[in-house]
C-alpha cells in the first residue's frame, strides 16, 4: 500500500465512488481495531459492546452517514477516535441513568480510575470538561481524547495528528493542567 492510499480512497468516496469504500475497510480496518481495542482496555471486562462491535459502529457512522471531505489518512483516524468515544460516553449514559439517575458528579482527573463500573460517571465528568475544553484549544483537546480515551502513546498522537512528539507531549501537559484546575474547581 502506498502511503497516499488511504487518503486517495477517502476522496474517492467524498465524490461518491462507493467501490472507493469498499477497497478502503481492508486498508482501515486493523488500525481501527487497534483504536478499539485501546478504549476497549479501559472499559470494565463485562462491557457489553466489544471491539469488534464499537469498530463496525463506528465505521458505520464514519461513512455511513453525509459525505465528509476527509483532508487525510490522520483526519479519518482522528473522527474515528471521537466517534469510539462518543459510542463508549452514550454507552456510559445509559448505564448512569439505569443505574443511579441524575447528573454525573464532577471529579479530579487524577482521580479517575478506568475500568470499573464506578467508573462511568467519572469518565462522564471527564467527557464534559474536554468537550469545554475544546472550546479553547481544540489540536490540545484531540490529544487528550487519542490518549487518555484511546490510549494511544505520544508517537501515535504525534503521527496520526501530523504534529512532533514534542508538541504533544506540551499539548498534553497544558491539557491534563486545565482539565485538573476545571474539574477541581467543579467539585
């Protein structure tokens, strides 16, 4: 596969080639279980979506709906770890209001433990303050979704943003400052 492959097929697709899609899930679809399967880890072991079920999702929502004019491969990887995210948070959602009900309680992103079923409401206030954070600097914010949500290392972020490891590395750091002194103040 040429490096340009991918974001070729993306184009192709934006003007409406549905061959385009079809030769693009095989070329996708590792990466995109690799994305997966690192928000998977952070789930609780009884979840009931699995990898292979949050990819299909995913995808389905990556290409199924209006035509987007991807700009490249990163820019594909990069939706697609917001929409894994988005599918975990609503899934989240969900389990908070069969659970317990009302508003998730907001908390110290230090203090955020993945992977139990206490878990949602803190990866909820989580959720939350990134989504106000966005606001403010939004390359910063993708950072944060690719590692603390996906849990992607900084050379993956680096790569699939098109960014140093340096500048994510900064970006991450300024990120984990805000999210600490906004969730802080919100408890």
């Amino acid at each position: 596969m040429e490096p340009g492959e991918i974001t070729r097929l993306l184009h192709e697709m934006a003007q409406g080639d549905r061959a385009a899609e079809e030769r693009l899930i095989p070329l996708v679809y590792n990466q995109l279980r690799h994305l997966a399967a690192a928000l998977m880890r952070n789930e609780p072991p009884d979840h009931i979506l699995q990898t292979t079920a949050l990819v299909h999702e995913a995808y389905l929502r990556l290409v199924g709906g209006s035509a987007v004019d991807w700009s490249n491969r990163a820019h594909f990887f990069a939706v697609a770890a917001t929409v894994m995210r988005r599918i975990l948070v609503d899934h989240a959602r969900a389990r908070r209001s069969e659970k317990r009900g009302g508003e998730a309680p907001k908390v110290n992103l230090e203090e955020v433990r993945l992977g139990s079923e206490e878990s949602w409401d803190q990866i909820l206030a989580v959720h939350e303050a990134l989504s106000r954070f966005a606001a403010i600097d939004q390359r910063a914010s993708k950072v944060v979704e690719l590692r603390f949500f996906a849990g992607l290392g900084l050379e993956e972020v680096a790569q699939l943003l098109g960014v140093s490891t340096r500048t994510v590395k900064r970006d991450w750091e300024a990120a984990q400052a805000w999210l600490y002194a906004e969730m802080a103040g919100s408890a």
